[in-house]
C-alpha cells in the first residue's frame, strides 16, 4: 500500500460504525499503529456524592409534591383540580428531569 493510500486511510472521517470497524480492521492489517484513547477519568468521589444528594433532594421534592396534589384531590372527591398543586408537581418533575435526563420522556 502506498503511503498516500494511507494517509487517505488515516484522514478518512468515518460517519457510521461500520464504516469506521472497516478501517480499523484494514489498519490492523496493514500493520499501521493506531492510537487508542484512554477511557475517560470518572468524576472525582466528591462529586459524585454531590449529584446523588441533589437527586435525593429533587427526588423527595417530586414524592411530597404527589402526596400533596393526592392529598388535595382526593379531599375534594375528584370533583376539584387542584391546579396549583398540579403545578408544583409539573415543575418537580422538570427539574427532577433536568438532574438526570434519563428520566425525560421518550419523543
């Protein structure tokens, strides 16, 4: 293989994960080195200490807000929307989304 052959090879941007195990396969045959990037540094325990408490928090936000828009509804028997509970129930279920977007809704 010629070296401009390579070159092409190395500046290749690959779009779609096949393409891109096809030539990191034809680069292991060819014998070219590639350079492997260490796996990312995990956040330091501190950190992680203080996300887990501020989900705890956000968590515990969302429970009482259902208790409270449960509590006001089914005092009335169903017959009153308690909108402004259903608003603090809404928002803290935003922000309990905004803590970890894994919970987001599915579009």
């Amino acid at each position: 293989m010629t070296a401009a052959a390579m070159l092409l090879c190395l500046l290749q941007v690959p779009t779609n994960p096949i393409r891109a195990q096809e030539t990191a396969v034809m680069m292991a045959r060819t014998g070219i080195p590639t350079i492997h990037e260490p796996p990312s540094a995990a956040p330091h325990p501190y950190v992680m200490q203080v996300q887990a408490r501020r989900f705890e928090d956000k968590f515990n936000k969302l429970v009482k807000a259902v208790e409270e828009f449960s509590l006001a509804y089914n005092s009335a028997k169903g017959q009153v929307w308690p909108a402004d509970k259903a608003a603090a129930l809404k928002k803290a279920m935003e922000d309990l989304q905004k803590a970890d977007p894994s919970l987001a809704a599915r579009k």
